[in-house]
C-alpha cells in the first residue's frame, strides 16, 4: 500500500512540472511574437521617418520658390508694356527687365519648377482655381478661356494653383 501512495504522489508532481513548463512555453511565443510586432513597428518607423526627411530634402527650396514666383508675376506684368511706344531710355530699362526675367524662370527651370499650362483645356480642379466665369459660345462649356495667375509645380509637387477664367 505504501508503494500506491508514493505512486499517486509522482504524477501530481510531474503534471506540476509539465503545466509551469508549458506556462514558460507560452509565456516565451508571447514575448517571441511581441518582439516580432515591435521590430515591425520600428522597420515602419524607420521607414516613415527617411521617407518624411526625403520629401523635406526633396522640397526644402519650396517656400523661397512661392516667394520668387510673385516677383515673376510683376517681372511678366512690367514686361507686358510695349517698347515701341517709350523713349530710348525707359525702353533700354525694360530690355533689362526682360534679362533679368529671363534669367529667373532660367533658374527655376533648373530646379524643375514648370509652369502648368490650363488655357484652353478643360478645367481641372486639381490643378486650377476658377476664380471667374465667363460665358463663349465659341468654345466648349468648362473650358479654361484665360489664365489670370500662373499655376506651378515643383519637382513635381503643385505649389501653386493658377488662377482661371472658365467658359460656362
């Protein structure tokens, strides 16, 4: 009888073992995988930082270009005055004028700043504001009949829409 008792009590013991053996198993595939999860959050992480600072590298000359393409806006309304009907002196003033924008939308090509062409194509809002609406029975409804302030891309990227005047 002796011998029974001693018996009962291996058992016992050992499916004690075994269930904190297996408690320790679970708890490891639960760290395991925890520490899968945050790998992948940090490789995201990491992924989404580079891919930010590319983009702030990419644009980084974007708010200096806004501002030179309202100085291009007055360079294009001055030169827009007829040289034939001033003297000598402002007319030489104004070939300066045109050099010198010449010269700026040269550097803005270099870095890849263009203009958006809308006139005469269908409006887009993507790319357009219509600011104003004008009625031509000549031309097709919805379709840009003049460009009041040119639209920019950079690299690209929209930084300024254009600003139209669409046929209704």
């Amino acid at each position: 009888m002796n011998e029974e008792v001693k018996d009962t009590k291996k058992p016992k013991k050992e499916n004690k073992n075994e269930k904190i053996i297996k408690d320790l198993n679970d708890k490891i595939a639960l760290l395991e995988d925890k520490n899968i999860r945050v790998q992948a959050e940090f490789i995201n992480y990491r992924n989404r930082v580079e891919n930010e600072k590319n983009n702030m590298l990419k644009y980084e000359g974007e708010s200096l270009i806004k501002r030179i393409l309202d100085v291009i806006d007055d360079f294009e309304r001055a030169i827009l005055m007829d040289d034939n009907d001033l003297s000598d002196e402002v007319s030489n003033f104004l070939k300066g004028f045109k050099m010198i924008y010449t010269r700026l939308i040269s550097i803005l090509d270099e870095l890849e700043v263009k203009e958006i062409q809308v006139e005469g194509i269908e409006f887009d809002p993507s790319i357009a504001e219509a600011v104003l609406t004008e009625h031509d029975e000549n031309k097709p409804e919805n379709v840009v009949l003049e460009v009041l302030k040119k639209g920019y891309t950079y690299k690209g990227k929209l930084i300024r829409p254009a600003m139209v005047k669409v046929n209704k």
